[in-house]
C-alpha cells in the first residue's frame, strides 16, 4: 500500500524496489517493466495468495483428515469425530481448549494450525468418582468443608478437562478437598484441571502439577500402589488474629487489604502398615496455578492494584494478577508458581521522577505492584545493576520470597546482601548464571543483548510463545547482536516484550537502564496476560 515515486528520463529505466511483503502471500512481481520509460506510469506489485493446512487433533477419536485452505478464508466444517462414551462438543484452537473455532468467521491464518476437538462425557460409573469414606482399595474423594464430610452442599463433576468440585455452602472457612494417588495418576494421564470452587474463590490447578510419581518416591509408595497416598488440597480463611497482622503489616508499607486473606496448601501423605505417618508438602510448580478472589460489593474495583503473597516473615510480595467482571461481579485472578497465603491490595504509586519521563505508565505500575522496591529514589535512566535486575525481574513474574538466600552459593553474595534472595531465585529458575570464577557480580551492569537473553529465559517460565513476524527485520544495527544472544533477541523483540531505542535501532551493546528494564517486564506480564493491558 505504501506509493513509492521515482523522477526518471523520457526513455530511462525506473530502479526496481526491493520485492514488497504481504502477511499471508507471496510476491510475483510487478505488472509493468521498469525500463523504456515515457510517460507517468503506476506500476502495481503482484502476489499469489498462501495456502496452509488446517489439521485436527481428536484426542482418542476417530479420525479427521486435514484441510488445506487459502489464507483468508474459512474453511468447510469438517465431519465430527466420534468417540465411544464422549459427545463431541467442538473444535479449539489450542490444547488448553480456550478458543472455540468459528467455522463461519474464523479466517485461515498466516500459518499452519492444528485444531483439537472437545468432547463430553457420558461413560459409564467407572469414570465418575464416589464421594465416600477413605478407602484404601478404591479410588476416593473427600470433600470436607468446615469439618463436615461430604457436605450435603458439594457437588463433583468429571469432565473431559476438569474435575470440579462446587461448594455452594455461603462462605466456608475452610474447604479440604481429599484425592487419592491413583485419582491424581489418572487426572494426570488425562490432562485434566482440578477446580475447587466456593462461593468467592476458585483454584485451578493441573493435575500434572501436584507430580504425584515423584511424591510417591519420596514417601516411599510404588507406583502400582498409589491409592495408598492421599492427596490433601486445602482452602482456608485465615483466623481473625492473623488477618489483624497481615492488615497491620500492610498498613506499615502503605498498603490497603481489599479481600479476606486466602491460604492455599497441598500436601500429600501415606500410613505405613506399622502406622508410621509420612507427610511432604507440595508447594512448587512449573506452571502458573490461578486463585480467583471476588472482590466484595462495596470494593471499587479501579481499587485493585494487585495480588499479593504474604511472606513468613511478614513481608509481602507481588503476584500478576488482573482484573475481569463475570455475570455483574468482579474478580481478581491472582497467578503463582508457589502456595501460600494470598490477598488483593489497594496501593497507588506515583514515582515523581518519571514524571515527566516516557516510562511513567510502566514506572508507576511496577512501583505500584511492589515490583520496584524504593519508587522515592528511583531514577528511570540510570544503568541497572545485575542484582538490581535480579530482583526487579524476579518480583515481577511473582517468583520473588524472602528467607532463601543460599549461603555461599557466590564468592560475591552474602547472607546478608539485600538482594541475595533474589539473586538466588533468579538462578534457581535459570534467568540468570553466576560467571565460572564462582561470582554473581550483583553491581556489574547488564547491556540490553544481554537483558534480552534473561527476558527470554522469563518468557519460557511465563509460557509466552515467540511470534514469527520478523520485526527483527526492520531494524537496520541487527549485524551488530552477538551470536550467542541472537535467538534470545529474536525472541523478545519479535514478541514485542523488548523495543529498540529508537524506530530502527536495537542499540544491544548499550547498557540497560532502569526505565526500560521495568518497561520490558511490564511488556511480558501484558503479553502474558498475567495482568491488565
């Protein structure tokens, strides 16, 4: 679309462009020669439109053959799989089964897509599970809400992709949903979600994430006897007493408590035939686990600034979270890799120094979530240290905690160093390495090729995918990247996690400042949608 002009001779030739791109197509030339010019002429690219392959994935059904189409335009239905015991309910664009595809308005993409198919079940009592006492020789599930077994208020159902349990009892203090190991093996197996779901809250969680193989190793069950494990997944509401000290402990760093404090807790256990007890907790996991809070009527929920974790030692620590209304109620998602005690805080922040400075909206925001620790000395174009962007990139994808600094882990990083506890997160989740000297180098500064090599490592925890459209293209100081930090810049530049200093130049042998560190983690949190755009 863009009209490029050129002034030649009666006769001359015109100088041919460089061939246009087009998502999509594929250039075939130009209607017109370039040369024997002899009066105003337009001449008009030619493109051949794309085809890609549409291929369908039905999850143990019968088989659907792919569909090629042209880019652009809708493809036929095809005939709907079948599948003893299930009903098909559609077809998604993606295995997490978020995005129903449209057969009417959905367009053939830019590149080949897999579809997979969506069924409901309808198989015999074998796939449904009991709700029943403990026993060790069938596969059991307890729900016990506030001391009551089975509640008469609990109701199960056993999806396809989810298990769900819904407590329509008003407002329990605790929930404690009991699984046996050989439930969660099957979940898993299965690739199903487990949702516990109470008047105000909902925790969602992949089975896979509770590992139940390796819990079972470490208590000591084989695996043909995984129904000797119960699986303890509890909700509760934090007593009064320990409400008061969080409200206290918020009100000190300026904070407002919007939501009863949640504390959410795994832990699986076995009984030996001698009685013996074992027990470990489950509390890490490799992908997000989402908590929706209702926020309560009288909150305004503009009030919302983010989701916070409460820390042993009283400090609190950021959680993306974001904000969405659902039939005339509003909710905070709240996303963490751990478990613990979990609330939403009201905590407007306005730093003074990016006032007038480009980086105010993501400034003000991270300072806002508690990602950046001291807003008042902020100053948004200094150079930011490696430890600095330990902790800065660490708070901000929520893996931050307090009391886990590794003693002697560096030569350079003490117990005591303020930032030891983040620089020991950041190389636990591999954003960042220590040098073979057996130092961190905490004050040495960061250039942003090599920002861009962590910001990538974070996008794989976050499970951001890269997009492929080339953006890297455009920018005309790419021969000057190092080869070893390529692919990474590729990454975020492509995904737009990372701009360039300017239109068209990276700048990757520049030192990163604070400004665009805090904007490039903001950037992957949006694109995440881990939090509000």
């Amino acid at each position: 679309n863009d009209l490029k002009k050129e002034s030649v001779r009666y006769g001359g030739a015109a100088t041919p462009p460089v061939a246009p791109t087009m998502e999509g197509y594929i250039s075939t030339g130009w209607d017109k020669a370039f040369d024997n010019i002899t009066s105003d002429m337009e001449i008009r690219a030619q493109y051949q439109v794309l085809q890609y392959t549409v291929s369908f994935e039905s999850n143990g059904g019968s088989t659907v053959d792919p569909i090629a189409g042209d880019y652009g335009t809708t493809i036929n239905k095809p005939t709907a799989p079948t599948k003893e015991g299930y009903i098909f309910e559609g077809w998604y664009k993606d295995s997490e089964l978020i995005n129903q595809w449209d057969f009417e308005n959905d367009k053939v993409p830019a590149k080949n897509i897999t579809l997979f198919a969506k069924y409901h079940c309808i198989s015999s009592d074998t796939r449904k599970p009991a709700k029943r006492e403990q026993s060790k020789s069938r596969e059991d599930i307890n729900v016990i809400v506030d001391d009551q077994k089975n509640n008469k208020d609990v109701n199960i159902s056993d999806e396809r992709e989810t298990l769900t349990i819904q407590i329509d009892s008003n407002e329990p203090k605790q929930i404690r949903t009991q699984l046996t190991g050989n439930i969660v093996k099957r979940m898993e197996q299965e690739k199903q979600i487990l949702i516990i779901k109470t008047g105000d809250v909902k925790y969602s969680i992949p089975a896979k994430e509770i590992t139940i193989d390796a819990v079972a190793k470490i208590l000591g069950v084989k695996s043909d006897s995984l129904e000797d494990i119960v699986v303890d997944i509890m909700i509760t509401k934090v007593d009064e007493q320990k409400k008061a000290e969080i409200i206290k402990n918020a009100a000190t760093g300026g904070y407002e408590i919007l939501v009863h404090p949640e504390q959410f807790k795994i832990f699986a256990k076995t009984e030996s035939k001698t009685g013996e007890t074992k027990e470990i907790t489950v509390s890490n996991f490799t992908t997000y686990v989402s908590r929706i809070l209702e926020i309560p009527a009288n909150i305004d929920p503009e009030k919302v600034t983010t989701g916070i974790i409460y820390n042993g030692d009283g400090v609190f620590s950021h959680i993306p979270t974001s904000v969405f209304q659902d039939d005339g109620k509003w909710y905070a998602k709240l996303n963490s890799l751990t478990n613990s005690i979990y609330s939403v805080v009201w905590n407007p922040v306005y730093v003074e120094t990016v006032e007038s400075h480009w980086s105010k909206e993501a400034v003000n925001d991270m300072a806002s979530r508690l990602v950046i620790k001291a807003p008042e000395s902020f100053h948004p174009d200094k150079e930011i240290a490696r430890g600095e962007f330990a902790e800065i990139i660490t708070k901000a994808i929520g893996i931050y905690r307090t009391q886990t600094v590794q003693e002697n882990q560096f030569s350079d990083v003490t117990v005591t160093n303020e930032l030891g506890d983040a620089i020991t997160i950041a190389v636990d989740y591999g954003i960042m390495t220590g040098y073979t000297d057996g130092t961190f180098r905490p004050d040495a500064q960061i250039t942003r090729e090599e920002a861009m090599v962590m910001y990538a490592r974070a996008m794989d925890i976050v499970r951001l995918e890269e997009i492929d459209n080339d953006r890297i293209e455009t920018y005309r100081d790419k021969g000057q990247i190092s080869v070893w930090t390529y692919d990474a810049v590729k990454k975020v530049i492509n995904s737009g996690v990372f701009n360039g200093t300017t239109e068209n130049t990276i700048a990757p042998k520049r030192t990163l400042t604070c400004a665009e560190a805090a904007t490039a983690i903001r950037n992957l949190l949006i694109k995440s949608k881990l939090i509000n755009d």
